[in-house]
C-alpha cells in the first residue's frame, strides 16, 4: 500500500502565497491616490469594457488585479453585502473597513482552505463626506491580510518599483491633474512615456459631491488633465 505524499503546512502555505504571488505579477499595476479632490484611483487598461475599478457603494470603490473572473466576483459579493447592509439599517451604516473586514474574512478561508488561492489583489477605498473626514484606503492580499494606507497604495504588477517611486514624487494636497500625471507617470515607469489616455482606466471619489462620489475620468477630461 503507497503511503500519501506528506507536504508540513508552512510548505504548503509557502506554495500557495508563491503561487498567488506570481499570478498577481503577471498582471498590470494600479494606484491609488489621495488627493485634494478625493481619492483617485489608475490604472493600466486597454479594455474599454473589462473594468478594474468599479463604483461599490456611495462613496465606496472597489478595485482590482491580478485573475479577472476572481477579482470580479468578489467585487458583486461586496456590492449585494453593501446594499443588503445599507437596507437593513442605513446607508451610513455601510463603511470601507466593514466591506474590507468581510473581504479578508472570505481570502482568509480560501487561501487557508481550498486548493487553489485566489490570485488577486484588491482594494477598497472611500472618500471622506468633508474636508474634516479623513479618506480611507484599505489593502487586502491574496491570504485575507489588510493594511490601512494612507496617502497612496499600489496594487500588482511592479508594486515595489512604484511604490518606490512614489515615496520619492507623492505630495499630500495634489490637485487632480497633478495626481493624474503622477498616477500616469508612476505606471510607466521604466518606459519612454507614461501610458497614453486610451490605455488607462481613472476613476476619482469625488469629495465634493453629495451622495454618489464615484465617477470615471475618460476620453477629452482624461486627456486634458495629462496635458
């Protein structure tokens, strides 16, 4: 009788964050800015059709990278958790951190337990109601980790290398056009330019707005702001 193949649980944790890890690699990157006017969210995306950034709730977004069907599922399970929330009690009753708590609840368990991890980054941010209300941006890995950033974040791809490069240009207090060049700039790092407009997909939650924050930056806006 063969005995079963035996792999010690840190192996087979170490297999699975590799593996999720390099998924998430292949993938384009995206960043996430505070700026004056909000929160502001870019990243690279020739689809005009397959979103990575996404409206979730009021002043809730949702963005992410890596598989695109896995990111995407989670992304309408926060959407129904969000409605069905701000249903039962209230709309104010619907936070960033209870989305992101939930999110890392369901990572956590699949990477823990089933076969294969997700191969996904996400991330969900929400823009404060006033200039008093601070933003909030969380993080969430592969594995369910969250970290609560501030400033700026950034997600896939070359993570380190832009990270680094805005540890060294990132300002607090940007103006739109100056954290859209900056987004545009970071992510083509290494290349003769930044990407131009129609490869990039930009979203803002616009603090200034009531209600509904969330809203796209695209064709004749997006270029004027690049300049």
């Amino acid at each position: 009788m063969s005995q079963p193949f035996y792999v010690s649980p840190v192996q087979a944790m170490k297999d699975r964050a590799d593996y999720a890890r390099k998924g998430i690699a292949r993938g384009r990157s995206l960043v996430a800015l505070e700026c004056a006017d909000g929160v502001l969210l870019v990243a690279e995306n020739p689809s005009r059709t397959l979103y990575k950034i996404s409206e979730l709730y009021d002043r809730i977004a949702f963005a992410g990278v890596g598989k695109y069907n896995e990111f995407q599922s989670l992304k309408i399970g926060g959407v129904r958790l969000a409605d069905l929330k701000g249903y039962q009690y209230s709309r104010e009753d619907v936070t960033a951190n209870g989305i992101a708590n939930a999110y890392a609840q369901t990572l956590g368990q699949v990477f823990t337990h089933e076969m294969k991890p997700y191969e996904v980054e996400i991330l969900v941010a929400q823009v404060g109601a006033d200039d008093g209300e601070p933003n909030e941006l969380f993080h969430i890995l592969y594995d369910g980790t969250v970290m609560d950033e501030h400033g700026f974040t950034v997600l896939g791809g070359q993570a380190e290398t832009i990270s680094s490069a805005l540890d060294d240009q990132y300002e607090t207090g940007l103006d739109l056009a100056a954290a859209v060049k900056l987004g545009a700039k970071v992510l083509g790092d290494g290349q003769a330019s930044a990407p131009p407009a129609d490869q990039l997909e930009v979203a803002l939650l616009d603090r200034n707005r009531t209600g509904r924050a969330f809203r796209r930056i695209k064709g004749t806006e997006l270029e004027g702001l690049l300049g």
